[in-house]
C-alpha cells in the first residue's frame, strides 16, 4: 500500500502502489502544464471522512511513497482513461482505482 503525502501536514492518502504509480504520471502531467484541479476518493481506513478532496496545486508540496522497490507496470490505457476523465470534468476522482485495507 502506496503513499500520498499532501501539503506536509494531513496524513496520507493510502493508495495500491499500482495505482499510485498511474496517478502520479498524471497529477505529474497537469502539475507540469500548471494545470490545477480536485482529486476524490474513498479514504481506505475507517475514519470519520467517508469521502474526501483535495486541491491539488503546483505550489503544494506532493511525496509518492511507495512500499515495493520495483516500478509497477504502467497501463497506458489507464493513463489516457484517468486523464480523459480528469480533463472532462476538472476532477479526478478515484473512487473505483481504490480498494480496502
């Protein structure tokens, strides 16, 4: 299970390194292109949030934490679905990439 670690002070958003690893080609994309959106999803632990969002900016610092050493194998496909959505709507929302602890 990946981590996300957004702005330096929240916890981290719990992610399969998989998926983490699509998404960060992604959220790198926009960021590159000084593109800003809304990231949701279903946070995997049971806390008091049952969905969140964030407002992901170039100006706020982005750590991808990973728990295996190897790169995951990059679909391309996913890439291209993920962006898609993304740029439809101006959110990426990862509701059905996330899975249970």
């Amino acid at each position: 299970m990946g981590r996300l670690r957004y702005d330096g002070t929240s916890d981290p958003i719990l992610i399969e390194d998989a998926t983490l690893a699509h998404l960060k080609i992604v959220i790198s994309t926009k960021l590159r292109r000084q593109e800003s959106f809304m990231m949701t999803w279903r946070p995997v632990t049971d806390g008091v949030d049952k969905r969140a969002t964030v407002w992901i900016h170039p100006a706020i610092p982005l750590q991808f934490g990973y728990d295996a050493a190897e790169q995951p194998p990059i679909d391309p496909r996913l890439i291209a679905e993920m962006m898609q959505a993304l740029n439809a709507s101006g959110e990426l929302v990862l509701d059905h990439l996330m899975t249970s602890v």
